[in-house]
C-alpha cells in the first residue's frame, strides 16, 4: 500500500502513534499509554496519544506527524490547540525516510527549559546526599 493513497497515510500516521506509544510505555512513564483510536474524529479525545503522562503538572497532548515533507509551522498550529483542552502541547514528528528512533519533538521552550530546571535541582539534592 503506498504511502500517497489515504488508507498509506493513515497506516504512516497508525505507525508513528503505535511508536510514540510503546515508547512512554518501554520507558516506563505510563504502562498504559497506547494510540487514541479515531485521533482528531471526535468531540472529546484530540490527542493522538492516551496517556496519563504529564509535564510540569499537566496532561501531554501529543500531535505525531509521520510525512514525506516536514511542516512544522502548520503541525505546530495544529498541535497549540491542545492547548485549550488543557494540555501541555508535543508535536512528534517522524519523516518518512527517517528511522523510528530518529522521531523528533517540538515543544514550547518555556517548558522544556523548566524541565531542565527541574532535573538540575534533582542532581542537586541528590548530590547533597552522596
């Protein structure tokens, strides 16, 4: 099935779901994470992923984009909607000729620099105990 036919670009797009999935599972961030069947057809789950995954205290949406051409600006737009469900916005993106593990992440920079943040004062009470 190619990839340029609807039923190719569902079964893309299927494909990086069921990767950013397994992979919050393998990592042990939420057993349960797993696609969200229907992503984007109904009124009550937009996010691409389940999950009970947060950041900073608040729920992750996650956008997955698996495409030949790389359209951040419009993904991004599309992945800021999260944003008024409530959730903390993660646009993941895989180009077709890319391997799985070379899926990327766009999120806010607020977020990923108090995130940061965060893990430098873990290393630090941490290493005030050793």
């Amino acid at each position: 099935m190619s990839a340029l036919t609807p039923k190719g670009r569902i079964a893309k797009g299927k494909a990086l779901e069921d990767y950013v999935a397994s992979q919050i599972v393998e990592k042990g961030l939420d057993p349960r994470a797993h696609r969200s069947f229907g992503s984007g057809n109904t009124n009550t789950e937009k996010s691409d992923i389940w999950t009970s995954l947060q950041i900073l205290g608040q729920n992750v949406g996650i956008e997955c984009k698996h495409a030949d051409t790389i359209s951040i600006p419009e993904w991004w737009r599309q992945a800021k909607k999260l944003s008024s469900l409530g959730y903390e916005p993660l646009l993941v993106f895989k180009q077709t000729a890319d391997k799985y593990s070379d899926t990327k992440t766009v999120m806010y920079l607020d977020t990923l620099l108090e995130l940061l943040k965060k893990l430098k004062e873990v290393e630090n009470l941490l290493a005030k105990r050793n």
